[in-house]
C-alpha cells in the first residue's frame, strides 16, 4: 500500500528523557530542503533552545534532536552535542526561576499545557502537549497565567512565537489538490466483501477520467454532497475513504467501506476529492488549562492508550 500521507518536507523529532520514560515531539519544517541544509540545522537550533526553555532541566531533560524525511528510508541527521541545551544543576535552562514567579516544580510527563495551534489549512489544528518542568508552584491551577511575573505562560508564548515564525507546520491532508477540484460521481455500486474481506463501494466517475496517478492505493479521499436512505442506523456515508483500486480507462474508483452492510438507497451521488500530502505552516497557538489526559506514546512504554 502506497502512504498516503508522504512529503518531501524535513521532520525534525525532539526527544526528551524523564528517568525511565521519555517522550517525543515532532515538528515538520515547511521548506523540502534537504537535511543538509544549513537553514534547517539553525530551525532546528532554535526551536531546541525555544522548548527547553520550557523544561526544569532537572528531571526532564532534552537528550536528542533528529531530522529525517519520510520519503527516504533510514536517512537521518542530528544535532551536534555542542548544539544540545544543557541545564545547569540550580538553574535548570532558563537559569533559574525569575524574582517573583516561585520556585521550580515538577508535575511529571503526562501533566501537560495543551496548545492548539492553528494552520491555514482549517482541518489541520494540531492539539500539542507541552509538557513542561514548571517554572511557578502554582502550575496545577486551571489558568497558566495564575501566576505573577514571568510566569508559566510566559515561557509557552516564546515557544509558540518559535513555531510561528521559525518555518515549522504540522503535516495534514490537502484536499482537492489545493485548488478544491471535486470529481463528480455518476454512479455508485455496493461490492459486498468475499473471503473475509470487507465491503466496498465501486464510484463511476464522470469523464473524461483522472489519470490513473490521481488516485494511488492507500490515498485517502472524500465523498461529499451525496443524499441517501439506509436502513443502518447512525451511518455516515459522506466522508473520508482508503482507495483500494482504481481504472483510469472506466473511470471506476474502489474504495473500502467495511461499516456499509447493505446497501444503501442513493438520492444523490455527490462527488469525490482527493487528498495529497502537505505541510501547513503554523499561524498562531492558544494555550488551554492545565490537563492529565493522554498526550500521545512515550518512549520506552506499549502501544496502546494507557
């Protein structure tokens, strides 16, 4: 299966030790430089240095800083130790707590400042986790500005402006090909799935077709504007599907749709957008209260929600 979601762009992982856990963050850069790239080492640099400012120092700690790209296999560059923050035994990154902002504490690596950070594109938001060795006592409130001085979100705004205007986005699905072209269906077959396999749906398309090269396996696309009756209770037929197959010369696109059980009664068939991959560079982040909840996989621990 083709990956669907696959950019030229660097990725660069930071990786962050706590004792036995850890943790990563990952941030896509929003030029295809190659991992040569002078700009792209000194992005890098900078962000390290905007992040671990948010870090005590003293039990989280920044170990590693890795750029790779996910169209080449096993490729990957690191920051020189040189280059890696490293805290001091008092003062933590930052130097120490400012005149006025309390002292250092710790909540552990799953109390983390939620930030959502806006892209230009609206279904690309991320929800980041900072997880962040607290500068002020009274981090377990619900606001980060409870504080006074240089205070919790103080620290959080220097890494959002980082992100913002250091060339850094989230990867996302663009779909339409950027330019919102949608491929009007004109027919829709119910394929009930043989041998185990699950149900499909086969879309006509109107001509003349796309190329062949328009729709890959394993892409992702979208049907939209299409009215229907089922009998199947909360079943959701406009929405997002894996390509399975696809006939340049009968304009026949074959999607999985392993939640379809009968078929449905079309009204309308709507039409169908196709997703690319692409990097949407960061316009802004706001920072939520204070959470526990599950902030993605740590290092070191199963797979799974834990």
């Amino acid at each position: 299966m083709a990956p669907p979601l696959v950019v030229p762009n660097p990725k660069v992982t930071m990786e962050f030790d706590m004792g036995s856990q850890g943790w990563t963050e990952s941030h896509f850069y929003t030029s295809p430089v190659p991992l040569t790239d002078a700009g792209l080492y000194d992005a890098a640099v900078n962000l390290v240095a905007a992040r671990t400012f948010c870090l005590d120092g003293r039990y989280a700690q920044l170990v590693d800083c890795r750029m790779s790209l996910d169209n080449v296999n096993r490729d990957s560059e690191h920051l020189r130790n040189v280059d890696i923050p490293v805290p001091t035994a008092t003062g933590g990154y930052s130097g120490g707590p400012p005149p006025g902002s309390g002292v250092w504490t710790y909540n552990g690596p799953f109390a983390a400042w939620p930030v959502l950070l806006e892209t230009s594109n609206p279904t690309t938001n991320p929800l980041e986790y900072i997880t962040i060795g607290s500068i002020v006592s009274t981090q377990t409130g619900r606001s980060p500005n409870s504080a006074p001085g240089l205070n919790v979100e103080f620290y959080i705004q220097k890494y959002i402006a980082e992100l913002v205007n250091g060339n850094w986005g989230a990867l996302g699905r663009n779909w339409g090909g950027g330019g919102g072209v949608t491929y009007t269906v004109t027919a829709n077959a119910f394929v009930g799935g043989t041998n185990g396999g699950p149900n499909q749906f086969s879309f006509t398309l109107q001509a003349p077709f796309p190329a062949a090269a328009t729709f890959p396996i394993g892409a992702y696309v979208r049907l939209q504007g299409s009215t229907y009756t089922t009998p199947q209770s909360r079943l959701r037929l406009n929405g997002t599907y894996t390509v399975v197959g696809y006939n340049a010369t009968t304009g026949v696109l074959t999607v999985n749709a392993a939640r379809v059980k009968v078929a449905p009664t079309w009204t309308a068939l709507g039409g169908i957008q196709v997703a690319s991959a692409a990097v949407f560079p960061y316009r802004s982040g706001v920072v939520r209260p204070l959470t526990h909840r599950k902030r993605g996989r740590p290092l070191d621990a199963s797979r799974g929600r834990r």
